[in-house]
C-alpha cells in the first residue's frame, strides 16, 4: 500500500507519531546495523509461530468437567492441570477467560473448554477479553498427554537456554519518517515459566512507551498508569532451546494488542495469537472512528476517546487515537542468543509486528498535522527486543537493583508505577541500536 503525499503515522510499537514519505510499505534498514537483508526475513520464523508452540491436548490434564479450569489450561499446557482437577489452569488465571483457553480443554476435557476460555474474562486472568479464543486453544507443549510433574520447579531443558525468572524488556521498532530512522520503544515487566522447550509468560504488564528520532512523542503519567492494566500477556507462549549451531533459538508467539477501546472486540475472532493478517482483522472489525465511535474508550480519562499521546519536534501538539497491533519475537541468522548461565548480559532476539491507528482529536483541534492517520506495515528488519534477566526470583539482588517496587498493577497501581518508571531509567529511550 502506497501514499501519495506525505502523511503522519500514528502507531505504538513503531512510534506514536510519525512524519512518513510516500512508500510502498517498505522501511529502509538501520543504518547502525549496516543489514542487507529484506524486511520480511523473519516472517517464515513467525507465521508458523503458533503452531509450532502448539498441540491442543493440553487440556487432557486439566480439569475433568470443570468448564473454567480446563478453559485456563489450553493455554498453559499441562503444566497447570493434572494434579489441580479443575482449578488446574489457575496457573494463569483460572476462570480468566484466557483467550487460547477456548479449544485447549477440548482434548479431553468434555465440556471443560469452551470458545470462551471460562468465564472471567478480567485483567485478573491475564487478559481481559474472554471472548473469542478458541481456535488458538490448540497451543501446548507438544508433550501434554502425560501428567504434569509438579513435584519440581519448572525446568529448561537447556541449562545455558534458561529463561525461568524475572526480566524487563524494551522493544524497539524502527520506520523512516522525514528522510531518517524514528525509534518507536515499548518496555514491560515480564516473569517466566520455562520447562523442557516450552516457556510460557506467567506475569507481565506494560510500563509505556517513548519515539525517539526527529519526532519526540511521549505518554503522560495516566496514561502509563493505564496502559498497565490493559492487554496483559500472563499465558502467552513460546519455545527456547538450543539448535543445532550452538546458540539459543527462541520463538515467542504472535500477540495482539488494543489501546483505546474494549479489548474483546477487536481482537481477531480467532484470539489473541491469531496469525491473521492485519488486513483481514480491519475488513472483520474495523476499529471505531470518529463517525462511527462504538467500542472507543476514554482510556486515560482525559475526555477524548482513544489514548493521548505528547508530540513535539517537526509538529508539535497532542492527538488522541485508537490502536491495534500485533507482535512476535524469533530468532534467526542476524539476531542470535549465545548460551549463558545466568544472563550477566542482555539477549536480543528480532521483533515483527504490524499496526493500525484511528485518529479522533488533537490539541489544538483540526490540526492536520496531527490528526492524519495511516495502516502502515511496520515490519523491519531491525525490529528488536532487548531483554535484561534479574534472576530466578524476587530475592536476587538484581532486582532491587533496578529497583522493582511492585509487580501488582491491579492491587497496588502506584507501586507498579514505579517500576516502569524505573524500567524506563534502566534502559532508556534509543535512537539507535
């Protein structure tokens, strides 16, 4: 898809906001990382993501009859269910709604899991939409016919490809805006469950995002504060393990995201992990807009609908919008992890992702500037995440050393607040790599 005039894009995993030339959906390489390669070199690695993470008979293990326990354990494997009966996927939730949840029980958990994943549905399951998850509720570990083992802690099957503990993560995407590199970055808490090949995310919230580049476009403090509790990623999946070349190879399933509006009904049909394409999404449900406005929310309370994002530099003001997008992590030739004990050091796999935005207002009103908005794919071949471990659990010094304050955005916001924040001071806004 190509523009005819400049326009700017409105977006969260590249940047907020940003001035683009006419293109034909084709972002220029890094100029730090001097690559070569074609934009799309890492789809083959991420369009069988799910799959390859997967195998519906996780619910085999978890829950019998009961609808929400195995609803929660498709998502999460085996690993949940046996022992617990129906409660076994309150691993991750529970009675969540777990987007994936859906199909998952139905191995063989009769009328355990259904294509709402439960009955929650809340933030307190790890995501709020118990909608419409069941065709990724085949997600498992591929070794869920035989019964969790929950006399131990969950194991990696590779020492030196352990991804068990904590970790903060910032992504950062990349596009062209006004002849230069705009750096879109996002960071988060994250805690992970690793056993055999399979992890799983257990806990994980947003901590906000920053553009660096020409533009300058910042989050005020309530809408961070937001952000935090919305598209909550406790369940989502991948694999680590250590391939035939010596280094780590990681995939972590696609994932899609919505700011500014209810969650549940604009995610893709088939769920959070849906490998559909950002166009098929738009032509199924359309994001709200300003004519047609149902299912917009006043996320950050600011009293315009979608959330509100800061800019200055090239066009200075505020624009309020709503957003859909979608991400994966994988590894290949260019983005590789070398086998560690204990991660002393940051790891750094690639990042794919593509977004929407539906613009509603800006300050000052009818800015033309600011109001413009576009579908952009923003895949890069310099997309990445960095990834910074702070060890097997709460008590490493590493943690305090950040520090982290609190973890708990539903129970104690202020206290998670703190942590994206000093998340933020711990790896802070790039313009480069």
């Amino acid at each position: 898809m190509s523009a005819s005039k400049p326009c700017i894009l409105a977006v969260w995993m590249l940047s907020p906001l940003a001035a683009c030339e006419a293109q034909d959906r084709v972002l220029t390489p890094d100029p730090d990382d001097g690559s070569a390669m074609a934009g799309r070199a890492g789809s083959a690695a991420t369009s069988g993501a799910g799959g390859a993470m997967s195998g519906g008979t996780a619910g085999a293990n978890s829950g019998g009859t009961t609808g929400t326990g195995a609803g929660g354990a498709g998502m999460t494997g085996g690993a949940g269910g046996a022992p617990a009966g129906g409660s076994g996927g309150a691993e991750t939730g529970g009675t969540s709604g777990m987007p994936t949840g859906g199909s998952g029980g139905g191995g063989t958990g009769g009328t355990a899991g259904t294509t709402t994943g439960g009955t929650g549905g809340t933030d307190a399951g790890g995501m709020i939409d118990a909608g419409s998850a069941g065709a990724a509720g085949t997600l498992s570990d591929g070794s869920a016919d035989a019964p969790a083992d929950t006399s131990r802690p969950p194991t990696a099957q590779d020492p030196d490809c352990d991804l068990n503990g904590l970790w903060i993560a910032q992504q950062i995407t990349v596009a062209t805006a006004l002849g230069a590199p705009q750096y879109g970055n996002v960071w988060s808490y994250l805690e992970i469950q690793h056993d055999g090949a399979d992890f799983k995310l257990s806990q994980q919230f947003d901590c906000g995002g920053q553009v660096k580049g020409t533009l300058n476009v910042t989050l005020r403090e309530a809408t961070t504060r937001v952000l935090m509790r919305h598209n909550r990623q406790a369940g989502r999946r991948g694999t680590m393990k250590k391939g035939t070349s010596g280094t780590c190879e990681l995939v972590l399933e696609r994932f899609w995201g919505i700011r500014g509006a209810i969650e549940a009904n604009f995610i893709p049909a088939a769920g959070r992990t849906s490998s559909a394409d950002l166009t098929q999404v738009q032509m199924e449900r359309p994001l709200p807009k300003t004519a047609t406005p149902t299912g917009a929310e006043d996320w950050d309370g600011d009293g315009h609908q979608g959330i509100g994002w800061d800019v200055a530099g090239v066009v200075t003001g505020r624009r309020h919008s709503v957003q859909r997008d979608w991400s994966s992590w994988f590894t290949d030739a260019a983005y590789t992890i070398t086998p560690a004990m204990n991660w002393t050091t940051d790891i750094m796999p690639r990042a794919e992702a593509d977004l929407e935005d539906s613009v509603f207002d800006t300050e000052p009103p009818g800015n033309l500037l600011l109001a413009a908005g576009a579908v952009a794919d923003i895949r890069n071949v310099n997309n990445r995440v960095i990834l910074r471990f702070l060890g097997r659990n709460a008590s490493d010094p590493r943690v305090a050393a950040i520090p982290i304050t609190g973890t708990d955005p539903d129970g104690n916001a202020a206290s998670a607040l703190l942590t994206c924040s000093a998340i933020q001071a711990a790896m802070p806004a790039r313009q480069a790599r």
